[in-house]
C-alpha cells in the first residue's frame, strides 16, 4: 500500500521567471516546509510577536534586519518551528544558465565547469545571448543565435583559457542545433523553458519529501497544462494547489524560509551559514 502523502507547501525567492542573467538577484530558492496550518500559524504568530512590525505581509526582508537577528536564529535554529521539517534548493543562476546552454547544443552540461562566470563584458554578452536563446516566453529575441555564436568566436579571437577554448570550440560547431531549438520553440514550444528554473524545483522536492500533494504560491508560469507535465514528471506528486500566499501561513512559511536562505547564502556569516545548512 502506498504511504500517505504529505502535505508540503512551498514559495520561491529570487524568481524573474525565465531571465537568468541581468537581473536583481544571481541565486534562486525553493523553499518547502512540511508543517501543519496550525503550526504554520503559531510561527508567524510568533515572528510578529518578536518583530512587532505593523506591515501586514511579513518576509523575509524582516527577519535579515541586524536589529532581528535573534529571531532569525530562533526561526532556523534547532529549537526553532522549521528545524527538521523544511528545504531549500539553492540554484546559482548562471551557472544552471551554463549548463543549459551546453546541455541542449553539445550534450555536455558537465563542461559548465570549464567555463568562468564573471562580469567581464565578453563573457557577460556570451551568457545573454545565451539565455536569450533559450527563452520560450516573450519577448522572444530573433538575433539570439546571431548574438550568441558572434559571442562565442570573440572569446576565442581574444583568448580564453585552453579548457575554455576547448568547450567554445564545441560550441562553435552547434549552430545546426541552436537553430533547431529556435524552430522548435517557434512550432511545438516546450512545457517548460531551459532557462525555466521553477519546473525543476519543484520535481526536485517531490525527489526530496517523496509522495506528497503540494501547496504553491500561485505563479502565472504554472499553467494547468505545466502542472500536468510536472505530474507526469514526478509521478510522486499527487496533488497540485496554487494559493495566495497571503491566504496560507505555510506557504509565508516557506517564503520566508527560502528568503532568509537565500540571502544567508551570499554572507559571510559563520553563525547563519551553518544554522541556513541544516535546510540546503
């Protein structure tokens, strides 16, 4: 007899939807808690206890505050609401943009490693271009593949390191494939972009709770056909509600949760990092 699912609820932190680069924030979270509508309640009856602040939505900015630290390490801490019954995925976006490219140009998602993330301006146009190019969702960028192999041949004129030359010298030879996603985005688009990070998030906790029905923050990507796909990908998946968080304490609890976790993950902060591990 198959186990009893859980009921898991779940927000995100750092999502602009398919724009991996150029945007306010470089890591993404998913956060998932495992906690009953009562308890749920009870730990934000609680941080406003704490907080005391009269805003009438609280996030995770509230706790990252120096003056709340205390209640920071309460919440995460192991005597705290979420110790053992929460997760977070944390996604370095341009890193998983990496990855993508060369995963759907040259098979080789592991030679991301090869290559540098870095603000410097050719390769900052290189990762543009190549989300720009895979995008599925307006606006759609026609000189994407243009832009990208143009990207590509000045790293190389203007020197890379030899493993980076390497992969850019595979890419280089892809421009068949690239052109091929395009049409295909253009005739029979994907459920979900590469570039997409919510879709692979939310498989990767059914992966981690196991056979589960989900409470999500409502997101306009998560479509009922997109919600069917992630069914069919996650066969654990049982059940699929997207709320208003402002009407579930659970799912403010993981907003928070992947909020502070998130952020915790960019300090250098001895203390946090190792009470935000406990969650990643």
């Amino acid at each position: 007899m198959a186990a009893e699912p859980l009921d898991i609820a779940c927000d995100e932190s750092g999502y602009e939807g398919q724009q991996l680069v150029s945007s306010p924030t470089t890591v993404f979270a998913h956060g998932s808690v495992h906690l009953t509508w009562e308890a749920a309640a009870d730990c934000m009856a609680e941080l406003r206890a704490r907080i005391r602040s009269p805003a009438t939505e609280y996030k995770a900015n509230h706790l990252l505050r120096e003056k709340h630290r205390a209640v920071l390490v309460w919440l995460l801490g192991p005597d705290g609401p979420v110790h053992g019954r929460a997760h977070v995925l944390l996604v370095d976006k341009p890193r998983f943009l990496l990855r993508q490219v060369l995963g759907q140009l040259i098979d080789a998602p592991e030679r991301a490693a090869t290559l540098p993330v870095t603000d410097e301006p050719r390769w900052r146009r290189f990762l543009v271009a190549g989300n720009a190019l895979l995008r599925t969702r307006e606006p759609l960028d026609p000189t994407a593949a243009d832009a990208l192999f143009w990207s590509i041949d000045d790293l190389r004129r203007t020197g890379v390191p030899p493993a980076a030359d390497e992969t850019l010298a595979l890419l280089a030879k892809s421009r068949a494939r690239a052109d091929d996603f395009l049409e295909r985005r253009r005739s029979d688009p994907p459920a979900f972009a590469p570039v997409d990070l919510l879709a692979p998030a939310i498989v990767h906790t059914v992966g981690h709770w196991g056979r589960v029905r989900i409470t999500h923050d409502f997101q306009s990507t998560l479509t009922p056909a997109r919600v069917a796909w992630l069914t069919a990908a996650a066969p654990d998946l049982v059940g699929f509600t997207l709320v208003d968080s402002n009407d579930d304490p659970r799912v403010q609890v993981a907003d928070i949760v992947a909020g502070t976790v998130r952020v915790i993950a960019g300090r250098a902060d001895p203390e946090l990092t190792e009470l935000a591990a406990a969650y990643v």
